[in-house]
C-alpha cells in the first residue's frame, strides 16, 4: 500500500472515530432540547384533568377541629353536599403554603362576590389552619381536612394551591392549578361558575 493510500486509510478511520463518538452526543442534546422544551412550553394552570366532567370523588371529609364562622362551627362536606344544586368553588390549601398566602385575598373577593367556596386543607395541623384563616378570613363556608393527602390524590391534585369549579351535580367543570394572584385570575374563576350556572 502506497503512503499517500495509508494516510487516506488513517483519515478515514480517525473520521469514522469521531463520527461513533458524536452521533450518541447529538442524539442526547437534541432529546434534551426537546425535552426542555416541552418541559417549559406552556401555562402549568392549564394542565388538563382527567376529572373535568366526571363526578366529585367520593370522600366524606371531616371538619377542621375547632374552626368556627359567624360563631358555629364551619362543618366539613362530602361528594353529597357538592351536588345539591348550587355550583361550588372548591380550593385546595395549607397554612404552610406561601402561594396559598398569595391568594387568599382574591378567594375572598370570590367569597364576597357570593360564590359559594369549600375548602380542603391539605396535610396541616389543625391549630395551624385554624390560626391561618383567623388571620387571614375564612371565605369558606365548608372546610374538611385531608391530612394524609389521600383525599387530594382521588382529586387529582398535582401541588398546593389548586382550585375547582364544581357544578350543582356535583360534577367537575374547571380546574386552576397554581395561586388565583390577579384579578384576571379570579375573573376566569368566576366565568367558569357562571357558565356552571348557565349550564343547569
């Protein structure tokens, strides 16, 4: 073999070197470029449930020991008082939770418009529930607690805060995922009980 064969010879299996080496290293970036993509693509608030239109989960939970509201004590609910005809803001929170601080004045600007809102507080103390709607109101007329989370998997919570519209049948209709923190926020929230209301 010629020298000038040999070294095209070389070339082309240094060639080939690089090629086995790069092709796992592109193949990884570009299923990481995509990954991120999706990752980040789109409003988190807005990932679908496979509950919307399907019935509230069955689950009888209980009050939060010692909440009291206009002086009696603010009972807990079950799927039966969520299909007794009127439509229901149902939110999910914990005093340990920063963002559902953040929204608590829009859920009580959604309380004070006259929806009716429960709430379902999520692996929290009793005492420190109760020091946190005393501290910041209770727009809640129902609150049960859900202290094992078992209640939140059957509802499909993904994380804390998160709020439903359910309508008078006691079916699902809407869901937030993430803080209510605007006035856009709230409005939606309440279009969506007001298309409830249409719907009977």
């Amino acid at each position: 073999m010629s020298e000038q064969a040999a070294e095209r010879s070389a070339a082309a299996a240094g060639w080939r070197r690089r090629l086995i080496v790069a092709i796992p290293v592109i193949a990884f970036a570009v299923l990481a470029a995509l990954l991120y993509g999706r990752l980040f693509s789109g409003n988190p608030s807005t990932l679908p449930s496979a509950l919307i239109g399907r019935p509230a989960p069955g689950m009888m939970l209980p009050a939060l020991e010692g909440l009291k509201r206009d002086g009696a004590e603010v009972p807990g609910f079950s799927r039966a008082e969520l299909a007794d005809g009127q439509v229901t803001v149902l939110n999910v929170f914990g005093s340990w939770c920063g963002p559902c601080r953040e929204e608590h004045p829009e859920l009580m600007a959604i309380a004070g418009s006259g929806v009716r809102m429960y709430g379902l507080n999520y692996k929290d103390s009793p005492e420190n529930a109760r020091r946190f709607l005393g501290g910041l109101g209770n727009p809640f007329s129902r609150v049960g607690v859900d202290p094992n989370g078992r209640a939140a998997i059957e509802w499909g919570v993904y994380g804390v805060p998160e709020t439903f519209v359910v309508d008078g049948k006691g079916r699902i209709v809407f869901k937030q995922v993430g803080p209510i923190l605007d006035e856009a926020a709230r409005t939606k929230v309440l279009a969506e009980v007001e298309k409830a209301k249409a719907a009977k």
